[in-house]
C-alpha cells in the first residue's frame, strides 16, 4: 500500500509537469496583445485524477487478469457481420436525415476511411510500413487540380488518370525503396511524403506554390452541374427544384461513399487473388516466398501502386470538394493519422479500418458537438471550455486511444482474419 | 541432374564452404552431412539462390536435358524456373494463413499467370476458376497424403511442430518441383513421426522427384538415402553409398564420434 501510494504520487508529479504549463496556462488577447492566465485549479484536478486513477490502477492491479487473447465469442461474431451491412444502410440514408453539418462530417469520415482502405493494402495486407501515403493523396489532388485548371478536363475524366498518376508514382518510388526492410522502408517513405510536399511548396511555377490552387471545378451528375443560377444544364434547373448548396453536399457525399465502397470490393476482391494471397504470404515470412518462386519486388510493387492508386482516387475527391488545395493539406500529421487508423482498426481487417475511422474522425467531432450543446442547454462555462478546446487535444486523445488498444488488442480492434478460401465450404457450393 | 563444382562461400574471413564438388543424382536421395557448423545449410543456401557463391558452379540439368546455372539465377528464378523446391531448419510457414492458403501460395506463378495477372480473377472470370480449381484439386491431394485434410482451414501456425513439418513438405512440392532440397526435415520429431516421415520421402521420391537431404538423425540418413556428402569445416571428407561412409576411418573420426554428442544435445 505504501510503495503504491509512492508510485501514484510518482505518477502525479509527472503528470504536474506536464499539464501545469499544457493546461494550467493559457493565452488570451488581451489589452496589451497576448497575456498569460493561470488555470490552477483545471491543472490540480488533472494532477489529482492521475494520482487516484494511478492509486486504483495498483490496489486493484492484483485482482485483473490480464487480457486473454482469445477468438471472438459466437455472440461477437454474428454481432460483427450484422455491423458491417447496418454501417452500410446508415450511410445510405444518412443524407436524408441529416443536416449539412452532418453530411459534411461524414463526408470527412468517408474519405478517411478511403484512405484507410487504400494504405491497408500496404500495410495491412502486404506488410510495408509506409509512412509517407499523404504523397499519394497529394498526387492525386494536383493532378486533377492541375488537369482541370489548366486544361478544364472534368472531376469524372481526371479521376481514373489522379489514381494512375499516383500508382505511378508509388511505382517510381517503390522501385528503389522495396528492397529495404521494415524500419528503413519507413524511413524512406516517411522522407518521400515531405520531398512531395516540399515541391509542391517550391514549384510555384507550376503549383502556385503555398497559395495553393483555387476555383478547381465541382464534379458534375452525368454533364450536370450543381450551381447556384439554376438554370440550363444544372441539376436543379434539371429536375425543376429550387437550387441549393445541400444538394451538392449530398452529391458529394455520395461520391465518396461509392468511391470508398468501390475500394472496399475490390480489395475484398483482390484477397482472394493470387496476388492478394501472396501480399499475406509476404507479410509473413518473405523468404519463405522468395523460396516458393514468388517475385517479391513486383508483388511488393503492386501492393504499393494499388495502395498509391486508391490514395489517389481520394486525393482528387479532396481537391473536388475543397474547390481549393494547398500544400498545407499534405502534412505528415494526414500520414500518421491514416496510420494510427489501420493500425487501430485491426492489421487487414477492412471492417476495423472503417470503425476506427469513424471512431476517431467522426467520434471526437462528435462529441465536441455534444459538449457545446451540453453548454448551450445548461449555460455551463465548464462543457463549453471543453468543447473549445477539445480539438486541441485532438492528438493527444488519438494516442491515449493507440496506447489503450494496443495494450488491451495488440492486433486492432478487429483483430480476427477471415480465410480468403475454405476447403469445406467448397464441399457444399 | 545437380552437379555442384569447386563451391566456395566465404564470409568475411570465414570458409564456411570450402571448393565442395559433388552430384545429386536423378531420381536418388542425397544426403549432406555433417557435424553443426560444417556448412550444410551454406550449401543449400547457395543452391537456391539465398547466397550467392563466392567461387564455384551449381548446374541443373532437368529430364528434358534443359541446363540452369543456378549460381547465376536471382532466387525466385530458381524455385520458378528450374525448379528447385526446399523447406527451412527453422520452419518458415505462413503462420497467419490457413493449410489450404499455404499450398495456393506455393501454386503462385501458375494461378497468376491464370489469373490473368488478377484482373480475371478480380471479376471472376471463367479461366481462373479452373485453375483455382485445379490449384485447390492438388493442395488437397497432398493434405491427404501429410494427413492434416481435417485440419486444412485451421491456420498453420496452429499446427502441432510435427504436422508444421510436414506442411512445409507439402508446399514445397506444390511447385512442382525436380529438385526438392530439405533442411533437417526430422529435426524435433518423435519415431513414430519420424517413420511417416521416411515413407513420405520414399514416395516423394518414387513419384520421380529427386531429394537433397540434410539430416543429423543418422537413422534417417541410412535407411532412406542413396548416396551421402560429408562435410567438415566447409570441406568434403566422404561421398559414397551409406555402407561405405559408414565404414570410412574419416568419417568415423571427424563425425560420427562428435556426432552422438551433438545428437543427445540435441
Ligand atoms: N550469413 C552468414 N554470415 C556469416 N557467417 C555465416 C552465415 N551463415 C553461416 N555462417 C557460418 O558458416 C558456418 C556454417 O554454417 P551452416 O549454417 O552452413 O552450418 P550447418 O552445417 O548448417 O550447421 P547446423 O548443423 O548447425 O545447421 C558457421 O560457422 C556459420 O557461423
Ligand atoms: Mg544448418
């Protein structure tokens, strides 16, 4: 009990040392420019729960078995594949109940999610640590930025050249890198994403450099456009309706999610090919692969380019939807947030990718949302202080998160591996 | 059909292999022996192409007379090309996949070229489907001769060491191979495992494939094997049928009398 009570005071002089200057002081505007205020007491209440929950953790340490990693209970398992077509209908409809706030934070969820999908075929499926994908997301934005601007080709046209143009780049980048191992092959790329966005910034020639690219064109519904005259050839004017921006929120919505579902099925696809099959195989063990014949600087290839390729399909949605791209949107925080998705949602596992987005992107925003209107109702100063500065905290929470899962579920959240063929089902089909 | 000429892999200063000639022949069980450190898994790692000899020819020549320079092929070449299986002293399964995956990836070259380099198979077109067919066809074949058919949708990595074993057997074969190279395949195993070991040997080899075995397990190396390479420190000491490195003063003095050690060690 005593060496316990050291270890949480221990505990809470650290936590003292963090958080007095992290929450305890705060910049406000005042008179004379910035003036520094303390918040002592939000700073002690900190310090004092990491003393108690650290106390709590040590008394009752002795009584909780640590976690067992077993498979998923019956109960579990019909629950999971109930939980993957109930997502699918909620996005489905989610347009229709919803207001714009909502559709935009889904929008923002499902091209996480995207990104997710498409850097799980790296690292998910074919074990590359890559921690330079927002490249590939930067591609695909500037190509059809730039095709569109400079040459008015349109979202649908530049579409499949965003994603070619990336896969070629994943290509030209996976060439020289792949033969290097684990740490050095995320080194390599962790310095692929900054040479990209460094150009990007550099290039002003061609890039117009950190101002960024404006008036890049919205996509069109078949050659209709979602503009506010209402007239000829747009889709209000079309369909006789008052011209609004909600319709091209929800189009846009729409876009995503059949761009993102188009990643999910054929990476479901793509599995249960040889190709995908060798991809898992090459994450387990590489020399046994090279012993059986497979090639694995092309499989690994693929695996890059196909990955690269989906990043750049949600690279050129990005710049469609933001109208407005910048170098600033390509930082290594984008690289390193898709990761700590995949990595949370589960290794492969397409399922946890999509949870762990929604949990993450979605979640945190929408329990700031909660919080303001907690505030606004009970006239709180406490939940609206919390709600303003919530998005601060935003990477702290996201590691706390990693922190916590990887200790309870080493392997993600959803960490079970379907088999992508059985030999006893083939018996009845 | 193997014929290995004046090898030599040197690490740093180290011969591990020393100007090491000798033939496999078709159809015939090789045994390579030694006691720990001679140099035998060096050999097999020169042969497939793991490393790449500092001195010295590795040809194969296959029934059809076609002629591969091993030591010049990039590895994956060899296992695809020339045909030349093996498994590992340490088992190298994929342990996150199933049985069944194991024996479709060992079929990779055959089911991607079918597959149409994934498109068809992505949309699930006719030509893959046969192939992936035939592909399951003969991983299920040899689940039934490694007895483990019960066992095929179970991950491998779940499999008791002995079944593990003999998985790796299996894969390997499921390249087709002409040469299959097996690195201490009795290593950990009980007699009477031991036994269905030796039968699937024999059959193997009955099936017209021909084996390069390195073994420590002397009752394996004697009863099964047709002809026997001894190394010592890199070099060749003996090469002849098992009466006759039985019986050679050499032998005897540089392996078999460390050897029974180095067996209860291990
Ligand atoms: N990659 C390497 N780098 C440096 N030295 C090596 C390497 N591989 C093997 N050696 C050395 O070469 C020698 C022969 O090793 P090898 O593994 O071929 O022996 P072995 O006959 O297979 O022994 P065992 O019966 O223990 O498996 C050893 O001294 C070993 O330390
Ligand atoms: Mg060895």
């Amino acid at each position: 009990m005593k060496s316990a009570v050291r270890d949480a005071g221990l505990s809470a002089l650290v936590a003292l040392g963090l958080f007095a200057p992290l929450i305890g002081l705060v910049t406000e505007n005042g008179d004379h420019g910035l003036e520094l205020r303390g918040r002592p007491l939000a700073a002690a209440a900190v310090v004092v729960l990491v003393f108690l929950g650290r106390l709590l953790m040590l008394t009752r340490a002795a009584h909780i078995a640590p976690p067992v990693v077993s498979g998923p209970s019956p109960a579990m398992v019909r629950a999971g594949r109930a939980l993957a077509p109930a997502l699918l209908v909620f996005a489905l409809v989610l347009p229709f109940g919803g207001s714009r706030y909502y559709v935009d934070l889904a929008t923002l969820v499902l091209t996480y999610i995207m990104l997710g999908w498409g850097l799980n075929v790296v690292v998910g499926l074919a074990g590359l640590l890559d921690l330079g994908y927002v490249a590939f997301y930067a591609v695909g934005a500037y190509s059809y930025a730039l095709l569109a601007v400079n040459f008015g080709l349109g979202f649908w046209s530049c579409l499949p050249l965003a994603g070619i143009l990336a896969a070629f780049w994943g290509v030209l980048l996976g060439f020289p890198v792949l033969r290097l191992r684990g740490d050095y092959l995320a080194i390599v790329t962790l310095a692929f994403g900054e040479i990209i966005r460094i150009v990007l910034n550099n290039w002003v020639s061609l890039t117009n450099g950190p101002n960024g690219i404006t008036g890049i064109p919205r996509p069109t519904l078949f050659g209709l456009r979602f503009s506010m005259d209402g007239g000829e050839g747009t889709f209000a004017g079309f369909f006789n309706m008052e011209p609004e921006t909600i319709q091209r929120v929800i189009f846009l919505y729409y876009v995503i999610l059949g761009l993102a579902l188009l990643t999910n099925w054929f990476t479901l696809r793509l599995r249960r090919t040889p190709l995908g099959r060798a991809w898992e195989a090459l994450r387990e063990d590489e020399t046994a692969c090279r012993s059986l014949g497979i090639n694995v600087t092309n499989t690994k290839l693929t695996a890059f380019a196909i990955g690269a390729m989906f990043g750049g399909f949600a690279g050129a949605f990005f710049a469609t939807r933001q109208a407005f791209i910048s170098p600033e949107s390509f930082t290594f925080i984008e690289s390193a947030t898709v990761l700590a998705i995949v990595v949370l949602g589960g290794l492969g596992s397409q399922l946890g990718v999509a949870l762990a987005a929604i949990v993450m992107v979605g979640g945190l925003e929408l329990l700031r949302a909660f919080l303001s209107f907690l505030a606004d109702q009970m006239g709180s100063p406490i939940f609206a202080g919390i709600a303003n500065e919530l998005p601060l905290y935003r990477m702290l929470i996201f590691g706390l998160a990693l922190v916590v899962v990887m200790v309870l579920r080493p392997r993600g959240m959803v960490s079970t591996r379907t088999p992508t063929v059985l030999l006893v089902a083939r018996g009845q089909g | 059909m193997l014929s290995v000429t004046g090898l030599t892999m040197r690490f740093g200063g180290l011969k591990a292999v020393d100007d090491l000639s000798f033939e496999a022949r078709a159809g015939e069980i090789t045994a390579v022996i030694g006691p720990n450190g001679a140099g035998k898994t060096t050999v097999f790692n020169c042969i497939t192409g793991f490393y790449r000899p500092s001195e010295g020819g590795i040809v194969l020549t296959d029934a059809e007379g076609a002629r591969f320079a091993l030591d010049r092929m990039p590895g994956h070449r060899i296992a695809s090309r020339a045909k030349v299986a093996r498994t590992f002293q340490n088992i190298r399964l994929f342990a996150g996949m199933t049985v069944l995956e194991n024996l479709l990836v060992a079929q990779h070259n055959v089911l991607i070229r079918a597959s149409g380099f994934t498109l068809l198979a992505v949309l699930g077109v006719g030509r893959y489907r046969a192939a992936e067919a035939h592909g399951l066809e003969k991983a299920r074949h040899w689940l039934d001769r490694i007895g483990l058919i019960d066992r095929a949708d179970d991950p491998a990595g779940a499999l008791p060491y002995g079944a593990q074993r003999r998985l790796e057997i299996a894969r390997a074969m499921c390249i087709d191979p002409v040469l299959l190279c097996l690195d201490e395949p009795a290593a950990g195993l009980n007699p009477r495992e031991t036994d269905a070991l030796n039968a699937l040997l024999l059959a193997i080899r009955a099936d017209g494939c021909t084996l390069l075995l390195i073994e420590h397990d002397m009752g394996v190396v004697m009863r099964i094997s047709d002809h026997i390479v001894v190394l010592d420190h890199g070099k060749k000491i003996a090469d002849g049928t098992p009466a006759e490195v039985r019986a050679d003063p050499a032998v005897i003095a540089a392996y078999l009398g460390e050897g029974d050690e180095d067996e209860e060690a291990a």
